[in-house]
C-alpha cells in the first residue's frame, strides 16, 4: 500500500487542478440539466393541458378507422311494408353491384330474412313483427310494434335503445340500426373490395381461373378490343380505388420532388461559393447571400406552395417551385458551409502553379466538398419525396391532393391504406436508392 505525504499531495493538486478544485457548474451541470428537463416537461404537461386532452380524446375512433383500413361494409336495409312485406335495398354504390344476391342473405320459409354476421354466433333475423340479434351466446328478440322498437327481457351491455331506435354493437363484425320500419346492418369483410374490378367492369365477381382463360383464350368481350387491353382498362380505370388517377398523383409528386431539389441545387450551387467567406472575400455580399438563404428556409415549403398555388393555380407547378425555393435556402446554407471548412492547402497549392480561378475551383476545392454536396443533395431529394405529399393537400398537386380529398370524406379509409401504403413503398424505395447512389458516387461500402 503506497502513502502519500501532505506534499506529494499538495503537488498533485498543483499539477491537476481541474480534478480537485472543480467548479460549480462541473459538479452540479448535470443534475441541473436533469432538474431543467424535468421542470419543463412539468411545464408542457400544464401548458397543453395534457390530462384533460388524453381525457378527452376520441380513442374509440382509433380501432374505427384502422378496421375500415383492412375491410370494407355491405349495408343492406330491410324496410318493412304495412302489409308486411320485407324490401331489400343496398345503397346506391354497393361493393356487391346493382343485384347483389349474396350468400349470407337467407329468405326463410315463413317470409322472414336471416343475415349471417359472423357464421351462427352473430346473426339478424328479420320478420315483419320483430327482429332478433343473436350475439356474445343470447338471442335478443326486439319488437317491431307500436311507435318505436321494444327490447323484450333485459337489454344487454351490447345494445344501446334510444328514443325511436336500437343500436347492437357486434364489434369488428358490424352493428344493426332497427327501427320500427326498417331495420339497417352493416356487415364487415377483411379486404379491399372490388380492388381489381369494379362493378361496372366485364370482369367483375368473376372466379381468377376464369378471367385468366378469358384473358388469354377467351372469345372477346368487346369485339373492338382485346380482353387483355380491356382488362387493362378496367383496372385502370376503377371508379371506386381509381388507379390510374393514383398513380399519375404519384408520379406527379415524385417529379415535383425532383424537378424541385434539381433546380434548387443548381441555383444555390454558384450562390454558395458567392457566399463561403474564404471563397468571395467580399462580406457584404457574403452575408447579404447568407441571410438570403435564411430567408428561404424561414418560410416554410407549405406557406410557398400556399402562395404559389394562388399565383399560378392548383397544379404540380406551384409545388416544384415550393421545392425550388426552399432547397435553394437549405442547400445554399449547407453547400456555403462546406465550402467555409475545406483545408486550403490544396487550394493554394493549385493556385501557386498559377492556374485560373475555374481550375482552381475545380481542383483545389471540389474534391473536398463533393462528398458534402452529393450526401446532402440526394438525402433533400429523398426527403422532399415526403414533403411533395404533404404541399399536394394544399393544391400544388401529386398524390397529397388526393390522400386530403379521400381523407375529408370520412368514409374511405381504406382508399386512404391504399395511398399511404403507395406513399410509403415509394418512400423506401427512394431511400434505398440515395444511399446506393451517394455510397457509389463517394466510393463507400454500403452497409
């Protein structure tokens, strides 16, 4: 065991005195850093009011639309005749087509109509006096007499009465409105509906085996056009997921992003040598350029599609100029930047060979700040993929437009799966490609 004497210690306290003689902020920074953190999360709680607003929110709404993201509904409706009679009616734009005869829907021997919800555990059976609900293991009979429908026995957790109406909740499967003259159910599939063919379409409800052989042996359909053109044109045509329509959105969108990052980094390449301090020796110019840049980046790409869009009219134009200007401020500041921190030896060693200013640039600067060009060019391409969704919801075209239309109708949810999921592929796909690019064009490996 080694003892040190008081003045072996004094010397190394003399020698290191940030390790014995720490200051304030080195012994407490921490704890204050945690304290501050703490104290303003405390502060955003209060702030947002976030109690109240996770109290308030809507959570139901959540498994709503994420059910209507996987399935679709058919919602029949039984109106019930003064002479008892039982009306069968779809909506107007049924996933079944204009004479649905579905399989689920039985006619009984004594006039009534039982609707399988989900196999025999939950079923509706319709009779000009009452309807039953059968769920969660109990049949609810429910009397169709008098001014408005009457539970007969207790009313179960599932089932809500109302004023003139009955509502049965079975879960993911659907719910039945019945009233005393008609009775409404919506009854739930995993899928997307006519995803292929609509209803309208030659093809439509017709077996694979069988429209493959019409495809490909089959007699024409139209004698004018082959079945395989006329399949084409039915998919692509679809009046209810509209293809071809979301897929020219989409490339419209993928072009706003290019298009936009391209003239952006053409334009504030020459501008960020202008603006590089060891570059142009000129700080008037430098900081007027510099605050340029600022002022391109400060407004937001959504506020410049917002006014472009009223200048030259909803339109993939407004958003790639949206893009332009924005990566004009953003590439700008990052390209200038780079600019300010390369070494200038190999930049003075061309220049002492007496070589003109192009060829100085060429050789004495670009090898430098090509890496930093490349990287975050393509990294704003990739993200502008993203950001030319979301200016397209306010006018300036692509597939963000057309993601806002189905999204504001509150009904097709599943139109709005289709295009997020378009949105998402296409995003992945771009990311993966920049980062082949840049590690090919930097000369690294790839991991």
């Amino acid at each position: 065991m080694t003892v040190i004497d008081a003045n072996r210690m004094h010397e190394i306290e003399t020698r290191y005195p940030e390790y014995f003689h720490r200051s304030f902020r080195q012994r407490f920074g921490g704890l204050m850093i945690v304290i501050a953190t703490l104290l303003y999360s405390l502060y955003a709680v209060w702030f947002f009011d976030l109690p109240k607003l996770f109290a308030e929110a809507h959570w139901e709404r959540v498994g709503i639309y994420l059910s209507q993201w996987v399935s679709y509904d058919v919602q029949p409706e039984f109106r019930i005749g003064d002479d008892g009679s039982i009306e069968v009616r779809y909506p107007r734009f049924s996933p079944l087509g204009d004479n649905p005869h579905p399989d689920w829907l039985i006619n009984n021997p004594d006039g009534s109509i039982t609707v399988s919800i989900s196999g025999t555990s939950r079923s509706v059976t319709v009779s000009k006096s009452e309807t039953i609900v059968t769920a969660h293991g109990v049949s609810v009979p429910v009397e169709l007499s008098g001014g408005a429908p009457k539970v007969v026995g207790p009313v179960p957790g599932w089932m809500t009465v109302y004023d003139d109406n009955v509502l049965a909740d079975l879960g993911f499967a659907g719910n039945v409105s019945i009233s005393v003259d008609r009775v409404k159910i919506r009854k739930r599939f995993i899928g997307w509906a006519n995803f292929i063919f609509d209803t309208q379409s030659s093809f439509f409800d017709k077996p694979v085996g069988e429209v493959i052989s019409l495809i490909v042996s089959g007699p024409r359909i139209k004698p004018d056009q082959s079945n395989l053109s006329l399949a084409f044109d039915d998919i692509w045509n679809n009046s209810e997921w509209q293809h071809g329509d979301v897929w020219t959105k989409l490339f419209q969108t993928i072009v706003m992003a290019f298009l936009g990052t391209l003239l952006g980094a053409l334009t504030a390449f020459p501008l960020a040598f202008m603006a590089a301090r060891n570059i142009t020796p000129n700080r008037f110019l430098n900081q007027v350029l510099k605050r340029f840049f600022d002022f391109l980046r400060s407004v937001d790409m959504l506020i410049w599609a917002l006014f472009l869009t009223r200048a030259f009219g909803p339109g993939p134009l407004a958003g790639s100029g949206a893009i332009f200007l924005t990566e004009t401020g953003t590439l700008g500041k990052l390209y200038s930047e780079g600019l300010e921190n390369i070494d200038n030896k190999p930049r003075e060693g061309v220049k002492s060979t007496g070589a003109e200013t192009v060829l100085v640039h060429r050789y004495g600067i670009m090898p430098q700040i090509v890496p930093v060009i490349v990287s975050q060019t393509l990294y704003q391409w990739e993200s502008n993929v993203r950001g030319a969704t979301i200016i397209g919801a306010v006018g300036a075209g692509g597939i963000g437009l057309k993601l806002w239309e189905a999204m504001r109708t509150n009904a097709n949810w599943e139109n709005v799966a289709y295009m997020v999921i378009l949105i998402l592929i296409v995003v992945f796909l771009f990311d993966a490609a920049s980062n082949a690019l840049r590690h090919r064009l930097m000369g690294t490996k790839a991991h």
